[in-house]
C-alpha cells in the first residue's frame, strides 16, 4: 500500500469534513464537533495551511491533519509560537495502517524546517508517545491554569528547547472555542447518523480529567 502525502486545497474540504466526520463520530461524545472545528480552523487567522495536508491511497482520501497556531509562555511572559495539530483523522477502514503515523512524520519534518521549537497538543499518549511526544510535566510545559493535563504532550523539535530551566504555560488558538449549539447546526448539512453512546466516551471523560502529579 502506497500512502500519498500532499497538501490539502480548497477542492478537498467537503471530502475532509466527511472523512472526519465518519472517524469521529460517537468516539469521544455522542456525535462529533471535529469536522465542524475543521470547518472554523480553515477561516481564522492561526490557520496554518503550510502544515495542514491530507493522506491519499490510489486517489481516494483516506486521512487528514490539520495545523494551527498555539503559543508557550515563560515566567518572564516572552510568549513563543508553537504548532498545534487536530484534529488528524483517519477513516475507519484505514486506521491501523500507518496512515496517521505518515501524516504525523511529514507535518513533523516541515514543522522543523520552518523553526518551529515544537509540537503541543492534546490528546491520548496511547497514539503519539511512539511517535516521541511526552508528557507536558517532564518537560515544564503546563495549562494556562498551572496543570499539567495527561493528555497535554509535546514533541521538541529545537534540541534542548524545553529541557532548559525555563517553565511555560501552553496557550491554543481560541478557534477551538466554539458554542455548542453551532455544532447542531453545522452538521445539519451532512447526512443524519445516529448519536449514542459507547464506552471509547467513557475512557475519554477519564482521560480528560487526569493530571500528571
């Protein structure tokens, strides 16, 4: 199987959001709201299309990530950018395959050429620890509330960056913020699916509230 790599145009965005959809949906609530965050990310300012691509398989769409902005913060409030990534989805029938893992390693290798210091996101260590990514806590990178989220994983591009005495707060882009309500409406345009819910909900509220003494 051969994974193609390229970045994402204007002409894949309705396939994209179907994809992420359809990878999504019922996983961590009751439906999704990652195909309508995707929808928001495309149109604001800490859309960072140079780092946002989709994965191919004989032409067919089978996997997506998409970057943005997000900022460390020292004691000394000096503020640096930083690369976010989410949501990245695979399509359920090609999970497993190494398509998330060539979508992470080519954002990866760009995000370094282009100086960014590292990668923060939230997410499962289930899937990005093997990809080098580590808790938030070991390398003193922390919310903006002083915590250090299980979920909250950096990967360090600029050798040492993080390793140095300095501690940062972690602050995303504000187009992860949205009313919920949006969401409804938003999803109204796709093809009705059935919300209910399955123990992956259950495992995620767990996670989500975690901390990393």
């Amino acid at each position: 199987m051969k994974i193609a790599i390229r970045s994402e145009n204007e002409a894949d965005h309705l396939a994209v959001e179907v994809l992420t959809r359809e990878a999504f949906w019922n996983l961590y609530r009751p439906g999704c709201d990652e195909h309508y965050t995707t929808h928001l990310i495309r149109g604001h300012e800490d859309f960072l299309p140079d780092l946002t691509f989709v994965a191919e398989v004989d032409g067919e769409i089978v996997g997506s990530i998409v970057y943005t902005r997000s900022w460390v913060i020292d004691e000394l409030d000096e503020r640096v950018e930083t690369a976010t990534f989410g949501p990245l989805c695979v399509h359920p029938a090609w999970q497993r395959r190494g398509v998330g893992s060539a979508l992470i390693g080519h954002s990866w290798a760009l995000a370094a050429e282009k100086g960014y210091p590292g990668i923060i996101i939230l997410g499962d260590p289930h899937n990005y620890c093997k990809h080098g990514f580590k808790t938030g806590k070991d390398l003193g990178v922390c919310t903006l509330d002083g915590k250090y989220p299980l979920g909250l994983l950096v990967l360090e591009l600029r050798q040492g960056f993080f390793a140095s005495s300095r501690r940062w707060k972690f602050q995303t882009s504000e187009v992860y913020e949205f009313d919920a309500a949006q969401v409804e409406v938003y999803d109204a345009r796709f093809p009705p699916k059935e919300k209910k819910h399955q123990y992956s909900q259950e495992l995620f509220a767990m996670l989500v509230r975690a901390v990393v003494e």
